[in-house]
C-alpha cells in the first residue's frame, strides 16, 4: 500500500479518509461480543408468582403482630400488647397449644393452624421482623404472612 500526499502542484490538503482499519477493529470487536454474551447470559427458566393483592381473611385464631424498630430498638407487639423475645415465643407456644387441644389434639383429623400475621413498618430494620418470624416459628408456627397495603389505585383481586 502506498500513501498519497497528493500531487506536487495541488494546494488543497488531502481530505479522505482510510477507513480499513476502523471496519477490521469493528468486526473484530463484534466476534468477540458475539462469542462472549451467550458466556454472560445464563439463565435459569423460573416461574415467578404474579404479584395480586387479595383481600386478608382474619380468623379468631391467627396471630396478629406488629414489628417496629424506632431508634433502632426492635418492638413487637402481639394485638396492642408490647412482649419481648421470651415472652412472644411463651404467648407463641400456649396459642398454638390451646388451638391444637381445642380441635381435637395434635393427631385429629382435618387439624387446622392459626397463622401468623406479620405487619412492620416500613422503616423496620430487617433483624426485627427476622427475629419476629424466627421466634413464631421456634413456637410452632408453620405459616406466616406479611400484611401490606398495596399502592394507591392498585386493584384488589379477591380470590
């Protein structure tokens, strides 16, 4: 390849441009892409729930708790009554206790058991209601759920 500086007699400065080695760093740059993205993306085929909000069905039966952690100090509180840690999972066990005798035993047939209903405060540290969940299911508790309110204007999808 030869360069041209353009003839002895003209004036006017060269104005094209070699666009070769552009074009071989471009398709060079996109085998390489093309080779490393399936590497990049690797993914696991996942159902994910659809988010609805459905309408909560209070029993006499569930527990209800409310989680904060103003200043950084966790406070349950089962209904309206504040309880430590020793004194939730004590309340926790005589509940689950009482609702399983009052149908029947622990071997009855068709034995339902009372929930735990979880609503925190949205400035709650997570280690509160962790240690809210971890203490119920310590007591017994096989399902616990979150009560939240969903956005303004969202529908509710009643199940």
């Amino acid at each position: 390849m030869a360069m041209s500086a353009g003839a002895a007699d003209d004036e006017t400065p060269m104005s094209d441009i070699n666009t070769t080695p552009l074009v071989d760093v471009m398709l060079v740059l996109l085998i390489i892409f093309l080779i490393a993205v399936p590497v990049v993306i690797q993914t696991i085929k996942l159902d994910l729930p659809k988010v609805t909000y459905e309408i909560t069905v209070t029993k006499p039966e569930n527990v209800s708790l409310s989680v904060t952690g103003a200043g950084g100090q966790c406070q349950v509180y089962w209904g309206m009554t504040p309880v430590g840690h020793q004194e939730l999972l004590d309340k926790g066990v005589a509940k689950l206790k009482a609702e399983i005798d009052r149908q029947g035993g622990p071997n009855a047939a068709g034995l339902e058991l009372p929930e735990v209903h979880i609503r925190g405060d949205v400035n709650t540290p997570y280690r509160c209601i962790g240690g809210a969940i971890y203490t119920m299911q310590m007591a017994g508790f096989v399902k616990v759920g979150f009560i939240s309110e969903p956005p303004a204007g969202a529908a509710v999808v009643r199940l």
